[in-house]
C-alpha cells in the first residue's frame, strides 16, 4: 500500500510537469513501476533564462520543498575511490555528471496528499514558464 501511494503521487507530478519543454520528468512507461524514494527531475538549462540554483530559489519561494541536485559528485569521483589501483581521475560519465548538475529532487512521500503534489507541479510550471527562453 505505501509503495502503491508513493507510484500514484509520483505519477501524478509526472503528468502535472511532462509537457514543460524546460522540464525533463523521469520517464515511465505504462507497466513500469516506482516506489518513488524521491521525485527528481531535470532541467534543460539551455532552455532556461536562469541556473539551477536560481530555479530552485523560485520553486521554494513558491512553497516547494525542493533542492538543487541530489549528490555533489558521482560516485566515482568520491576520495575512497582512491584507495584502488584504479586511477579514477581518469573516469568520466557524462550522463551521470548532467544529470546530477541538471537535477531538482523534490521529497515525496506515502503520507503527501494529492493537493500538495498539485501544488509542487503548479510551482514548477510557474516557475519554468517563467525562465522559459
């Protein structure tokens, strides 16, 4: 029941967000299933008249418990991954490293109401339509 809760209020900000062409949802096809730890997002900056972390200042300020990101780096480049003979430094993800410099992470939970998920939606699409360029 809670991971069931947590796929519909996922859903539900999917739909709310998805035709944003600034906005980038996660994708899910129609038999796919997530519980929803957290609902991340990206954004196409290059489609944007502002930086993430302006963004984000824009989302909280019109109530949205939002934070730029969701790790500062990728795992790979994390100071224990020093202690191999991999030489890491050398390792690049560019898929990853965008989507962690791109990313929004919204909390999402089985105890939300429909109405607040509404609410983080109507946020986001005042605020990308906003600095839409």
């Amino acid at each position: 029941a809670i991971a069931a809760k947590r796929a519909a209020l996922g859903r539900l900000l999917i739909e709310g967000i998805s035709d944003l062409p600034a906005i980038m949802p996660p994708t899910l096809a129609k038999d796919d299933r997530s519980s929803f730890w957290f609902f991340y997002f990206r954004l196409r900056l290059d489609r944007l008249r502002c930086d993430r972390a302006e963004f984000v200042a824009a989302l909280r300020a019109e109530g949205a418990s939002c934070n730029a990101g969701y790790i500062p780096v990728p795992l790979y480049k994390m100071p224990y991954f020093g202690l191999t003979s991999m030489d890491y430094t050398q390792v690049k993800c560019a898929e990853a490293e965008a989507i962690l410099s791109t990313g929004v992470m919204c909390p999402l939970n089985e105890g939300m109401a429909e109405a607040l998920i509404r609410d983080v939606g109507a946020a986001v699409r005042k605020v990308a339509k906003h600095y839409t360029a």
